[in-house]
C-alpha cells in the first residue's frame, strides 16, 4: 500500500519494472513491428516530451481514438507519464458518441488513428470541439498534411526523463462506461489502479509470467483488454500480441496458429464462433496455456466444447468498468463450467435484496464489489456516483445467487442494460436510433438468447398508421440502426407490435416483454 502522499506514477512503474531485467525482450509485436521493453520506454517518454511540446499540461485530458497498434501503449502511457490524463474511447463508436465525449471530457486534444480520422472529424465538428488533433498512422499509408503525425512527433521530442510528479490518488486515465439512458460516464481511476488488477488478477489467479505471449481480442479501449493486452503482460514482464483490425474469427484463427500466444482473452460469442470456423487451428498448432473470458456470463457448453477441442480450459470471470478489471473469476485447473467462480483474493463481494439487505444464501441479490481498484468516481455526473460508488461498495447492477459450493451464478441485469458480445448496449439507444426511422412510432428493445445463448438485441416495433409490416420493412429497419449506432447494437430480430406494455407513467415495461419471451 503506498501513502497517498508518495509520488507514484503508474505508467514510470510498469516501464522500469522491465528495463533493468529484460529490456532487450520483445515487449510489444503489432500488425507493423516488434518493440523491445527499452525500445517502448523510449518510444513512451519521447511521446511524453511530445505531449508536453504541444503545449498540453498535466491534469488536461487527451481523448485517444486508437486502433490497436504500438501507438496506443505510446500514447496511453506517455500522457500518464508527463501527467496528462489519457481517454482511451471505443473505436467502433459513431461521430454522435464522440462529439458528446469531447464536449461532457473538454479534452484539450485527441489522438486519432488515421483510420478513424473522418468520423472523428465529423465528431468535432458536431461538438464544436477545436482542440489539439495528432494523426497515428504507423505504417505511414496515410499522411495528411492538416494534422501532426504521432510519428514526426515522437521522432523530434525532446523524451520526458523524469515522470510527473502524480500521487497515488490522482486522476491516471478515464474510461468512458455505458450508461441505462444511453449516454456514457466518464470513469475516473486513479494512479495505482492498473497495477493493483495486474497483481490481484493477473498475477494472483492467472500466473501470468514472464514467458508468456498474451493476445486479447477484446480491444485496449475496453477496460478488459486494457489489462490484458496492456498492463497484465507489462506488470509480469510478458509478450503482448496486438492487431487492430477486427477480431473475427478468421483474423483470430490466425493469430492463435502464427503468433502462438500462451494465454487468449476472448468473449463468449467469439469462443463459440472460433469453435465453428474452418480456419480454427488444430490443437497441436496451438501453443495456448490458458484462456480467460469475460463480458458476459460463458454459456457451460461453450467452456467444455473449448476445452474439449483445445485441451485449454476457460476462466471465465466478470469485472467493470467502474472496478477496472475481473473481481470475480474461476480459478485455473479448478474452473466450474456454468459459474463465474469466486471473489478474487483482494476483493470482497456481498448479495443484496431490493431492500439493501443481505439477501439469504442461495437467493438472487445485485452484486456489490469492495476492493482497491474501483474509480474515483463519474466525471460530472454527481448523482450517478453517488448511486455506484457507496463509500467503500461499488454497485455493479448484476444479478448472481450462490450455489452450494459458494461459486457466483449470473442471473441477468438488475436494471435494463444488455451485453452484446461483451460490450454494453442501452435498449433506450436502440429504441431512440428506431424511432427515427420515418415510418416508426414506438420502440422497445430487449435481450433475448440467440442459439448459442448469447444474449443479442430484440425490438418490438410499433409502425405509424397506414405501415405495412415486412420482412423487407424489418431489414431495412436494422440496416437504419446499423447507420447510427455501432454496429453491434442493432436488434437481430423484430416483431412487428399492436402495442407495448407500458407503466401508469407511460414507461415501457421491459420486463413484461422479457417473461413474455421467456414463457
Ligand atoms: O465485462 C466484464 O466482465 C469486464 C471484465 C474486465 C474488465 C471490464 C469489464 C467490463
């Protein structure tokens, strides 16, 4: 435990951790390259210097808008490093969820891959937002002569030598988490938060170690895949694996046969989609020793099916946003299929009713999680902290029950939120993007099991006088929400309504729709 008065810089620890043992490993392979753990000090403190030199000042924020690529660790760990605090936001978003970002974070600047450029472009200007853009385009493919190149940057930095003199309580980075009325909370951890998850989770249940080559599929802008593929392997010193395309089946195939990592972070619908697909290698091309799966609860068939074909088991586990990483996971070697394990040692966990109360062993209660990584608290938004961050509880709005060996069983969300394939989705969102189409009057949005029994968006829809239900109305009505919301958000199926259940207030009842569903 430090004293809060100490200084402490997250990003300064987990890069000289390395340096005096293994800074000639290979820290860091992307799409382009390779990096050493000497080569990503340098390359963290010359973006550090480079940051400063554009004028940014510790404290300010920097929105990063990146692919997985070596610049997202350079620039995630070069702002924390000269004190500036980073905003690492999903890539996959629309220009709507940008502009509402960069005006709720007032960001003084945004690093943005050149792949996203145009949208975010789009974002600023919606926002009226006219800070500071730097392009990332490692490969160099794309130069555009109105912004400043990362590259060019960090090339003339003066490196940053000593790091800022930030305290262990201090803002470190924000993440921004879903919220049930559609619009995102920027979290708020502070400086000693990633590591403390590396050694509670990391090194404490998965053993990761040196020797291992770890590959997430989730992505370093999710909380989940930022300690995966970001501070888990720095903290042990470990090979991370990273690619920024999309991790389909076929593209994570592949990297499981070629870069041979030892430990895959994946989520349930991509566990079940690589068991299916033709490119999946044998077992004896793959050099896995252990896989982890979060996002949401690993349907048991899907975790015996895995390790049935691969001989590697799945730990599964749930964490937040707001808790940065897994506090309640299995255990290697004793997994239980069907369960999300128990509390990770550092943590502690407790079942409450409707009422606040203990609720009885073996009865469904909302989790509320204790340990020392859970954030500050929302950026702005006073009475939502004060409803998730209750002193020392962190609510987490899912529903488990215990089984008689005291492993957690997921029972569904206590407000109306779905993950979609591990990413939240606001049925509100999903409902707002429907009733823009011009031929629909009212929407309403619940999750509903796929084959799989993965949990994927479902709209009933009420049409506006005179609309003829179609298949064709309904495709189109998907690919209209398709145009507006990331993409995973669109409901796979709709039902055509006379009317939907609602409260005396004129709420809609979710959960009507949910047991007519279920029955
Ligand atoms: O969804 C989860 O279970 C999760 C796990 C680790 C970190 C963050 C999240 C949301």
């Amino acid at each position: 435990a430090l004293d809060g008065t100490a200084l402490y810089n997250c990003a300064a620890d987990l890069l000289d951790r390395n340096l005096a043992e293994r800074g000639g490993r290979v820290a860091i392979v992307d799409d382009g390259g390779t990096w050493t753990f000497a080569a990503l000090a340098r390359r963290v403190d010359a973006c550090a210097g480079a940051l400063l030199g554009l004028g940014l000042e510790a404290e300010q924020r920097v929105v990063l808008c990146l692919l997985d690529t070596i610049d997202f660790p350079t620039a995630f760990l070069g702002a924390i490093k000269a004190g500036i605090v980073p905003i690492p936001v999903n890539t996959l978003f629309p220009a709507a969820d940008y502009a509402y970002i960069l005006a709720d974070s007032r960001a003084k600047a945004a690093i943005v891959s050149s792949e996203l450029l145009a949208t975010f472009l789009d974002a600023a200007r919606q926002a009226g937002w006219a800070g500071t853009i730097v392009v990332s385009d490692p490969r160099g493919t794309a130069p555009d002569p109105r912004f400043a190149a990362l590259d060019a940057l960090v090339a003339a930095a003066t490196p940053l030598q000593n790091a800022a003199p930030t305290r262990p309580d201090d803002a470190c980075f924000w993440l921004y988490s879903s919220g049930s009325t559609g619009k995102p909370k920027g979290t708020v951890h502070v400086q000693t938060s990633l590591v403390r998850t590396a050694e509670l989770f990391a090194q404490g249940v998965l053993g990761l170690r040196e020797d291992d080559v770890v590959y997430s599929a989730a992505k370093l802008f999710f909380a989940y895949g930022l300690g995966n593929a970001l501070t888990f392997p720095l903290a042990a010193g470990a090979t991370a694996v990273l690619h920024a395309g999309r991790a389909t089946p076929y593209a994570v195939s592949r990297i499981l046969r070629d870069a041979k990592p030892t430990v895959f972070c994946g989520v349930p619908t991509l566990f079940a989609s690589l068991l299916v697909h033709p490119e999946f290698p044998p077992r004896e091309r793959l050099a896995l020793r252990l896989c982890t799966s979060a996002g949401e609860a690993l349907p048991e068939e899907i975790g015996r099916a895995w390790t049935a074909r691969t001989g590697v088991e799945i730990v599964d586990g749930i964490g937040s946003t707001e808790m940065l990483h897994i506090f309640v996971s299995n255990r290697p070697g004793a997994v239980r299929y069907g369960t999300t394990g128990t509390p990770v040692p550092g943590y502690a966990v407790r079942l409450v009713d409707e009422t606040g109360a203990i609720a009885a062993f073996g009865e469904i209660g909302e989790l509320e999680v204790n340990g020392p990584t859970s954030a500050a608290y929302y950026w702005n938004a006073r009475e939502k902290s004060r409803r998730t961050f209750l002193g020392e509880w962190t609510r987490t709005g899912d529903k488990f029950r215990q089984d008689q060996d005291g492993n957690f069983i997921h029972c569904g969300r206590a407000d109306d939120m779905l993950k979609v394939g591990g990413i939240w989705v606001s049925p509100g969102e999903v409902e707002s993007a429907l009733v823009a189409h011009e031929h629909v009057l009212e929407a309403a949005v619940i999750g509903v099991c796929d084959e799989q029994d993965l949990v994927k968006p479902k709209a009933f829809v009420i049409l506006k006088p005179g609309v003829v239900p179609s298949d064709e109305l309904a495709d189109a009505l998907k690919v209209h929400v398709k145009a507006r919301l990331a993409p995973y958000k669109y409901p796979r199926w709709i039902a055509f309504v006379d009317e939907l259940p609602k409260t005396a207030t004129g709420k809609i009842r979710r959960h009507v729709l949910r047991a007519q569903e279920d029955a």
